[in-house]
C-alpha cells in the first residue's frame, strides 16, 4: 500500500468529507424523540416482563411450602 503524505491525506479527508450529507435539525429531533419512545417502551417491557415472573415465581414457591 502506497504511503501518502499528511498534507494529501488531510485533502483527502476535506474531499469525503464533503460527500457527507448530513441530516437537517428537523431529522435529527425526530430521530431523538424515536430513540426516547423506543427506550422507555422497552422499559415498561421488561418491567412488566419481571414483574410477571416475579409473581410467577412467588405463586410457585408458595405451592411448595
């Protein structure tokens, strides 16, 4: 692999840089409100998910005894 110098890699990067499209303010906000949902939906998930065996594991171990 050739080796480049620094100052051809930095124009390099200028020039993919540039090829970036970067996502506008509105698209970002509403990325970051779906990540919000997403997150607090898979909260109640899982604790409702424990919740239900935690019961049925109390219901269980007061059978035994």
């Amino acid at each position: 692999m050739a080796k480049t110098n620094p100052l051809e890699f930095l124009q390099q990067v200028r020039s993919e840089v540039g090829k970036v499209t970067w996502p506008t303010r509105r698209e970002t906000g509403i990325t970051t409100v779906m990540v919000l949902v997403m997150a607090v939906a898979s909260a109640i998930f899982f604790m409702l998910v424990d919740w239900l065996i935690r019961v049925g594991l109390s219901l269980l171990l007061s059978l035994g005894s």
